[in-house]
C-alpha cells in the first residue's frame, strides 16, 4: 500500500515566521503533488512536481521533490495570516493515471 | 473555464434516511469524475471514481453507491444512512489522462443525527 505520511500534523506560527512541512513515503512516485484547503472549501492544487530532485517556486513557497521521488516538501517564507490553511500532498495511487492518493494534512495556522 | 458545482452544500440527515448529492461539471466532456470523503481537518479518502457513463469504480466497501447518468453528471447515494457516515464530501473531476490533476469542488457537509 502506497502511504503519504504529512509531518507535523499541526503547525501554528506567528506572521513572518519560515516554516516546512514534510510528505514521506517509503514509496516511488512518478510525481507529487500540493494542494491547500481552506475551511469549508474543496483543495486548490499549488504545485506538481516530476523531477527527482526538482524545486519549484510559488511566490514565497518553495516545493522540493526527494531526489529518490520518495518525499517532497514545502517551505514558506515569511508566513502570513493568508497562508493559514489544510496543505494537502497527493500522489498517483498505485501508479495509476487516473487515481490520487492523499496523506493525512498538515494545519498550519499563521497568527497576525 | 472548467466549472464544478456540488449540492447541497450542507445537510443534517437523521440516521436511516437516505441520501443523494450531485455534481455536475461544465466545460469539459467525458472527464473522470472521483468522490472523496474527508474527516475534520484530515486527508481526503477516495470513494469512487468514473471514467464514463455507468462505469463506477469502488475503492472502499460501505453504505454508499454512486452513479454517472449523464457524461458530466455524478451522484453519491446511500439507501439508509449511519452515524459513521458524517463527513465533508468532495466531488472531483481529472483533467486530460495522465495528468493527475484534480479540480475539487466546494463540498458537501453531510451530519447525520
């Protein structure tokens, strides 16, 4: 079974703060993905990631792919209120094109 | 732009009734259609998915069914149901094959009594 293990569980911090957030697997992927969710709404994708090794940037996030594609993580810099929300890793379930597999979240909330 | 619109957005149901929440999608044909369910604040965990008209896919034996009458049409059904089916539902469509990319839509907060 592929499993997405999300570290830590939850995360609050004060506005301006760095912080990562961490997505494990014991697994291969061929790609992971980032999505974030807020109260009452459904997860908006941020980032896909392909490339062993690869770093994407999104404004003040940074998203790494492991170099093995077995973990990704997600740095932000200078956290703020707007950050706060469900940050989700998502990878193809059983290598399949068709099905997603989520690990269990982290909460970050950024206190102003 | 692709569009996908759950209802309701949320229901009290008592334990034993039935239930039905739909989702359509506009702006695309023949996509795959999926159904999550999360837990407070937790991981989503996939129910079903389809690739077509009448072709459902089950990922998890439970009180719950779902259909596909129409290419951009997808409905979560229970005949009778529990306390243990309370949760926050997704309905989601993929975009072109291989792409995995998801587009969620805004959910259904179903709280059975």
């Amino acid at each position: 079974t592929q499993l997405l293990e999300q570290s830590p569980q939850f995360l609050s911090i004060q506005e301006g703060e760095n912080l990562t957030v961490y997505c494990n697997s014991s697994s291969v992927f061929s790609s992971l993905q980032w999505y974030r969710q807020e109260p009452g709404e459904g997860p908006v994708l941020l980032v896909t990631v392909v490339t062993g090794g690869e770093v994407k940037k999104l404004k003040r996030l940074t998203f790494q792919f492991g170099d093995a594609r077995k973990d990704s993580s997600l740095h932000i810099t200078a956290a703020q209120p707007g950050d706060t929300g469900l940050y989700l890793c998502a990878g193809p379930f059983r290598g399949s094109a068709r099905q997603l597999t989520f690990g269990s979240g982290t909460q970050l909330t950024v206190l102003p | 732009s692709q569009t996908i619109h759950q209802w309701p957005a949320t229901l009290v149901q008592p334990v034993g009734s039935p239930l039905s929440l739909e989702c359509t999608v506009e702006g695309t044909s023949n996509p795959n259609l999926y159904w999550y369910r999360q837990a407070a604040g937790r991981g989503l965990q996939l129910l079903f998915y389809s690739v077509g008209i009448g072709q459902i896919s089950s990922e998890v034996p439970q009180n719950l069914s779902a259909s596909r009458p129409q290419d951009r049409q997808f409905i979560l059904s229970s005949k009778k149901l529990l306390l243990s089916d309370s949760g926050f539902y997704l309905c989601a469509w993929g975009g072109d094959a291989g792409a995995n990319v998801l587009t969620f839509g805004a959910g259904s907060r179903l709280t059975v009594l």
